[in-house]
C-alpha cells in the first residue's frame, strides 16, 4: 500500500511539475534586472552581463543615442573592463577627433570651451560625440583606466575649421601660409554658413573644389601628422558627398577599414588583443543591418570567428523616456511589446535573446519578426532604467 501511495504522489509530482513547467513564461525567464546605485552594479543582470563581458573579446553596444543612463552605466564598467584585459576603445568618431579628444584629456584642457569655439559656425561640435557632458564622464573614465580611443569613422560635419587650426599650427609662421589659412577658413565658414540656409547647397563637392583649401594644403610642410589630418579631412569630405548623391556604402566600408587598420597595427603589440566598441546600433549588428549593408559589427564578428575568440553584443535603447521635470514617458513601441513586457522604469532589464530562441526551438514561444531580427543581429539587449536626455557640453 505504501509503495502504491508513493508511486501515486510521484506521478502526481510530474504532471504538476509539467503543467508548471508550462506555465513559465519563456521572456521572462530570459529578463534579468539589476541596479547601478552608489557606484556599486547589483542584481543578477549585472552578474549575467559582466559574465559575458569577461569571457569575450570584443564587447559592442550597439546603441540609440542620447540616454544619460547609458552613458554613466559605461562610464562604471571602464575599471572593469581595463581589469578584464580591454585596452581598445572603439567609437563613433574619426581618426583626428580621437587624436584630439585624447589631446585634450591628457593636457587637462576643457572640453566644454573647445566645442563651444567652434559649435556657432556648424551647429554641431567639432566631434559629432562629446557634445553631451555625460559622454565626457565616460571618455575620460576610459581614459583614466588607460583604454586607448580607436576613431574609426568619418570626421564630423563641425570638424573642418579645427582641423585647419590644427594644420596651421603645425606649419611655418610665415605670411603667405598665414593669408592661406585666413582665406580658407574664411571659405569655409562663408560656405558652411550657405548649407544651412539653403536646400541644395552642395557644400562636400565645394569643399574638395575649393582653390583657396588647395592653396592652403601646398603650403603646409610635409610631414606625416600633417598628411595624416589632410586625408582625414578629405576623405571625409568625399564620403560626405557621396552620401549627398545616396551613396551610403562608402561610410560602411570606412568604418570597416579603419577598425581592421587599427586592430592590425594593435596585433603588432597584442597577440590577441580585446576591443570595447561603442557605436549606433545600425553600425554594430552581425549580419546584415537595418541599413540594408553589412556593417563594421559583421566584420568584428567575423573576426572573432576566425581568430577563434568570442564576440559579444548588447543592443539598447530607451523604453522610458524622463523630461528635465521628471515626467516620464513610455515609449514602448506595439512590436516590442510582448518582448519588453518584463522591462521597469526603475532598474536596468537585460534581457538574453539566445534563450529565447533557444525556447522557440522547443515550441514554448512564437517570435514575431522583429524579435527574430534581433536574434539575428545581437546577443541580448539592455534597456536603461528611465533616462533624461544628456546635458550640453557646449555653449551656444
């Protein structure tokens, strides 16, 4: 009789675990919280996710851009990820801004006042990045822990005229190179000032037509430093201007270049060396992105593939947005509804795409499109507690 009893709760133990087991919802389960609070991340999100980190090497956050939270959260991993091996910090800005931006920290010069010299005739900083005062708290955390700063896009649309500082101050104080410089600034400034006024003002193609930048260029002395903020100049007026005539692949394959460049003359000091990138998330997705090309995050996964390493990828993005009198609004969108179902306004969700296709194999889930194009693109997506937008670091 009792062998029977036994038996009987033991059957009755597996159809309940069963029916439990079919009651577990498979998003949440995938859902990991945790908070950054007093400097200090805790909550198992912040176990999974330096987990991940720890074991790659290369870390991308494919980002939507302007979220406070964001940014101090990157600010806090950078002692984490200098003690993890990452000394490469890739970003969303050219080659000479990084230069600069590296410049500037190292010299303890002000970043604010460098933008806001040049801010007025483009409205835009000098870096197209860094114009937020949140993201200089991360640069210079990254800095601090001794991770170098790879550019690996075009210049920004504000860069020309500290560029041409720059060229100037590394030529001879002479007065033809001196009547040079004024007249091309003075074209650049007339010229830039037209762009944004009118409609069809093609500013990259007058920029690369210009006598008075030639004139300019053939006086400065010939050294590389000099050639190198040159090309980077003129390389980026002419993606500029091929994505004015539609053209958007040659930033795509910019992009792809300079951080192969950058990772080659790295392995020369690093066998295997680990590289944080920060970025768009257009620009970070494997395979191919919402804009339609394969972009600079395919590359890096393809070589963590070959060179036997591990990539990992977070994509993220505000769901709860905070006005400055600390309104919030949510944002949810109908398509990440059932997917961000988990997500709250006072924490960090970090939500584990491959378990949820793990699940969809098992036949507990159904993934619409755009869920499966994220498991496509990245690894696990973080969304930030509620986030202001980030304060000017620059005056108009």
């Amino acid at each position: 009789m009792l062998k029977i009893k036994v038996f009987l709760c033991s059957v009755f133990m597996f159809f309940l675990s069963r029916e439990s087991y079919g009651q577990t919802d498979p998003v949440q389960e995938a859902t990991y919280h945790f908070v950054l609070k007093n400097n200090i991340l805790s909550g198992p999100g912040a176990d999974t996710l330096k987990m991940k980190i720890s074991g790659s090497h290369f870390f991308l956050i494919g980002e939507e851009h302007d979220m406070t939270e964001l940014q101090m959260l990157t600010a806090h991993l950078m002692p984490f990820l200098k003690n993890n091996g990452y000394r490469n910090f890739a970003v969303e800005i050219g080659s000479s801004a990084a230069d600069k931006l590296s410049y500037i920290y190292h010299h303890k010069g002000s970043l604010m006042e460098f933008n806001s010299k040049y801010y007025k005739y483009f409205n835009s900083g000098p870096f197209g990045f860094f114009d937020g005062k949140e993201e200089e708290v991360f640069l210079n955390s990254a800095l601090n822990n001794g991770l170098k700063l790879w550019g690996i896009d075009y210049e920004n649309h504000g860069a020309p005229l500290y560029i041409l500082d720059e060229l100037y101050a590394k030529g001879s104080k002479n007065m033809a190179l001196k009547q040079a410089y004024q007249q091309a600034r003075t074209y650049v400034i007339q010229e830039y000032a037209k762009d944004s006024t009118l409609k069809k003002h093609l500013v990259y193609a007058k920029m690369l037509e210009s006598s008075e930048i030639k004139s300019f260029f053939k006086l400065l002395p010939h050294r590389q430093e000099v050639k190198k903020l040159q090309n980077d100049l003129l390389t980026s007026w002419k993606i500029r201007n091929q994505e004015t005539l539609n053209n958007w692949y040659t930033r795509v394959n910019n992009m792809k270049q300079s951080f192969i460049g950058q990772y080659k003359n790295e392995i020369k000091n690093e066998k295997s060396p680990k590289v944080f990138i920060k970025m768009g998330a257009v620009h970070t997705a494997r395979g191919t992105s919402s804009s339609g090309f394969q972009e600079v995050g395919n590359t890096i996964y393809e070589l963590a593939n070959y060179s036997g390493t591990r990539a990992f990828s977070v994509l993220s993005f505000a769901r709860y947005r905070k006005d400055e009198q600390g309104n919030v609004t949510d944002l949810l969108e109908p398509e990440d509804k059932e997917l961000l179902k988990y997500t709250e306004e006072n924490s960090w969700s970090l939500i584990d795409l491959k378990k949820l296709e793990i699940a969809r194999w098992q036949g507990r889930i159904k993934l619409s499109k755009t869920v499966r194009e994220y498991i496509e693109r990245y690894d696990m997506i973080l969304i930030p507690p509620a986030t202001k937008r980030m304060q000017p670091n620059f005056i108009r």
